[in-house]
C-alpha cells in the first residue's frame, strides 16, 4: 500500500465521520495518526429499568477504544498515539500513559486483539524523567511491532510559564534541538533498519513567516535521517476560534511549512505531510452564549489552499438556530470562490450541496467540522497525489 498524507485525528465524533466518509481510493492510500482520547463515563437516566442504577455514573471503558478505532479505519493501518490534550482524556488514558514497567499497561492495551494488533502502528510514549522505563518499553515494543512511531514537539520552552505546548508565545519558545539525539538514541534500541517514523508535532501555528527563523534552527540539527523510515513535519493553522463576521478568508499554513521543512532538508524523499486535518490541536471549552451556525469550505487555487467560510450574522437571533445552516449551505454553492472537488463526488460537498437544497441532516457544528475536514483531507490528498509535485510516497 503506498501512503501519500498522514493527518493526525483524535477519536471525537467528527473527525472520525470525517475520515470515514473520505472516498474509498482516498481512505486506503492515507495513513492516519490516531490521537486516542479517553473513554467518556454515563450516567444512566432517572428512569432507568434498574433503579440501582437511576442517575447514577458509569465509567467509560477504554477498552472499547479498539473497536471505535478499527470501525475508522476498516482493515487498513493506522498509527496510534495517545492525546496530549487534556480536556479530552476522561477515563482510561492516565492509565496507559503510565510508565510502570515499561508501560506495561500501554502494551497490554495494544496486544490485547490480535487484529487490532496487525493494523496498529504503535508511538512510543516517552518520558524524559523517567528514561529506564521508557526505553524497556521501547525494547519490549520492538518484538512486537516492526514499525514504530514517534511523535516529538517542535518547540520548547524557555518559561515555566507556558505550560499549554500547543499556545506560542515568540519571546518564550525555541525550536527543540534534541530530536536527532533523540533519533539516534531510539535507533540503538530498534536497530537501523529504517522501523522509526518520527512524527514533529509544532502545534498552531498562524502564520509561518513569525517562526521560520526558529524552525530553521532546530531543523538545522537533524544531519542524518538514513536510518528512519520517514520524517512528518506536523501543524495546523486553523484557529480555535473564528471571529463572528460573515465571511473571510485564511491562507492554509500547513503545506507551506512542508514545504519550508523539506527545502531546509535539501528535499528528501522521507520527509512526508502531516497536519491536523484542519482541526485545532486543542479543544478549548466554549464560553456561555452558545454557537453561531457557520459552514467553512477550502479554496484550492493551484497548490495554495485557503480556509474560508460563511456564517449567520453575529446576533442573538441566529445562535444555536440549526435552520441557519440551510441558507448559509446555498451561500457557500453561490459563492465565487467555492469549487466542488474535480476527482469525484466528495462526501463534503455533496452534504453541502444536500443542505442547500433544504435536506435536514446536518444541525450542529461538529457535522460541519466533520464537512469541512473530509474537504480538507481530499484536498491534501488530490495535491500530494499530483505528478507535478515533487513527492514521494511512504509504503508500509
């Protein structure tokens, strides 16, 4: 199987319906990293049949991660890894980040079934305080799987500060130049047959041009990627919150920064595209006032993309009013710079083109995001996948 894109995708509702609406020739040939979050508890209702129960809560159970998962993603691989987003953990995943015997509870999780075990890409969980457990997880790993991931930051600290590694301040952060020490040391546990496939994860990032000087800096300090099987230069530029007007235009950031990555690394063929699918690293709670309908689509001119989108007008007539979406479906199908995907009949523009003609799925914003990254992901794909692009494909 040849893999042209790896997005990176948490186990929520929308994002799982995005991938999974993706055309089939699309879904097959695109290796997902799957950012697993924790199982949500249930209370049972008042009324439940057993009143032992009535109003009380349940536990969510991550064991049944494994299916959500393997419904995603039908009989085709996937690289696993666990979120760093902390709003998103719930029940079970403190308990497989632990480092206890090599993480012992992460590697029971992963052998647990056997065919999830064939399609599964594990990432090494690493912990810097405490390395003896992290590396016998490694080793332990290693006879299990012949491919492992690894997902690194691409930016650190200077200020305790800052703790979210997802929110940027330029005066606080510096590239991560630990990353080919970090290669190196992985490789002497795996052996260098070309098993690892290093994930760099630099979070949002608005506008490229603020951080070229610091990436350059960290990039400069990978001198040899021989003995990997590949190198993704992770990021999403896509906000956590989109002002309250009725439409606008955002330049896509993601592919410039391959682009930028690639041409610092004299364009080698194992540096691959990864991004988070237009999703926001990080779920933010929303304030009160509830949400105000909005339909975002992507503009392709050439290899350029944009972000764009329309939406109600920002009064207390149009929040949470789902029938809005109807009227703004058919502003997006009369918009100039909307264009339906040439390769073939997308998931996302035929739920837009349904919603402009009144159809009624579709009445909350996770269907939208769901929309909006299927559109995204076959974007990506369609230009990854262009002869004129000077890519190389990734084959497991």
């Amino acid at each position: 199987m040849n893999y042209y894109y790896f997005p990176i995708l948490k186990t929520k509702p929308s994002e799982i319906r995005a991938f999974k609406e993706l055309d089939e020739k699309v879904r097959n040939n695109i290796l997902p990293i799957i950012e697993m979050t924790g199982a949500r508890s249930y209370t049972y209702p008042e009324n439940h049949k057993n009143v032992n129960l009535a109003g009380k809560k349940r536990p969510g159970d991550i064991n049944k991660k494994r299916k959500t998962i393997l419904d995603m993603v039908g009989n085709n691989k996937f690289i696993l890894d666990i979120t760093d987003d902390e709003s998103l953990h719930y029940n079970g995943i403190e308990e497989l980040q632990q480092s206890d015997n090599g993480y012992d509870a992460w590697l029971k999780f992963l052998l647990a079934d056997e065919k999830f075990k064939k399609q599964v890409i594990p990432t090494i969980q690493f912990d810097i305080e405490d390395l003896g457990n992290t590396f016998l997880q490694i080793k332990n790993l290693s006879k299990e799987f012949y491919y492992l991931a690894l997902k690194l930051p691409g930016f650190v600290f200077e200020s305790e500060k800052y703790n979210d590694s997802r929110l940027y301040d330029l005066k606080n952060v510096v590239a991560n130049d630990e990353l080919q020490s970090i290669i190196d040391t992985i490789n002497e546990f795996i052996g260098e047959n070309e098993r690892l496939i290093v994930i760099v994860d630099f979070g949002y990032i608005k506008d490229l041009n603020e951080y070229k000087e610091c990436i350059s800096d960290g990039i400069s300090k990978i001198t040899n990627i021989n003995n990997i099987k590949a190198l993704l230069f992770s990021s999403s530029s896509f906000p956590s919150y989109v002002k309250p007007v009725e439409e606008n235009e955002m330049p896509v950031q993601e592919l410039k920064l391959f682009n930028f990555c690639r041409n610092l690394l004299q364009n080698n063929s194992k540096i691959l595209h990864s991004d988070f699918a237009s999703i926001h690293p990080v779920q933010y709670q929303t304030s009160g006032g509830g949400w105000i309908p909005r339909i975002d689509y992507i503009y392709q001119n050439d290899q350029n993309l944009k972000y764009c989108y329309k939406r109600a007008v920002s009064s207390e007539k149009y929040k949470n009013d789902s029938d809005e979406y109807k009227p703004l479906a058919r502003k997006v199908i009369n918009a100039d710079n909307y264009n339906t995907i040439e390769s073939g009949q997308t998931w996302g523009d035929i739920r837009i083109s349904a919603k402009a003609n009144g159809d009624d799925e579709g009445k909350s914003p996770s269907y939208w995001i769901s929309v909006r990254a299927n559109l995204y992901m076959t974007r990506l794909f369609d230009i990854m996948t262009n002869a004129k692009y000077d890519y190389s494909f990734l084959s497991l």
